[in-house]
C-alpha cells in the first residue's frame, strides 16, 4: 500500500514573478507537526497571527512552476484568489480521513475496512 504525501495543483491565476514569468502549477507536500508549529516562533506570526498561513504555505509548497523556491515572499505575491485557493487546498489534503485498510475475511467472506490509526 502507498501513501501519498505530495499532490499536485494549479493556481486559478498564477503567481508573476520579476521577470513576468507566470507560474500555475506546484506541489504541495502533507504537513508536519513541524510545520505549524516552528512558525509560531516568528516575530511576524506574533505581531499578526494571519501570517502564519503565510509561513506555513512557504514550507509545504514545494514546487511551484520553474521557480527555484518557495518562500514567504512567494506566498506574500500570491493574488488574494490563489493564497484562498492554497489555504484550502492545504485544509483538504491535511484533514482528510486516515487510510483504510480493506480486507477479507478469511472464515466469513465478508470485505471488511479498518482505519489504520
């Protein structure tokens, strides 16, 4: 069984870097604990706690068009549809239900699923 921690997502308009190069398409990796709590620790997250999806989106974002990297900056320049867009994409991938486990019994027949958290 595989377990999927990057997915892939293209932005309804695009991030425009210096250049003029538009970007649409990235990845996003699933968060760690890590993720949301380092950010917590950033001055910029302490004086205006709607940074931190600023932060967080920086971190998990690995991929976005040719783009080197991804950093706050980046998420900052983001057109207000496309950082709406990624907080909920972030939301989807990272609560969505455990991974199942199907199976069947060996006595019965039966196809049964299991959690597996």
């Amino acid at each position: 069984m595989s377990f999927q921690t990057e997915y892939h997502f293209e932005l309804p308009r695009g991030y425009v870097d210096k250049e003029g190069n538009l970007h649409k398409r990235g990845v996003m990796r699933l968060a760690t604990a890590a993720d949301e709590i380092l950010p917590m620790r950033d001055i910029r997250v302490q004086e205006n706690q709607k940074y931190l999806s600023v932060l967080i989106l920086a971190r998990v974002v690995t991929k976005l068009g040719n783009l080197h990297t991804v950093d706050a900056s980046v998420i900052e320049n983001l057109f207000t549809a496309d950082l709406a867009y990624l907080q909920d994409f972030y939301q989807h991938i990272n609560q969505s239900e455990p991974p199942k486990y199907k199976f069947i019994c060996s006595q019965c027949g039966q196809e049964n699923e299991v959690d597996l958290l």
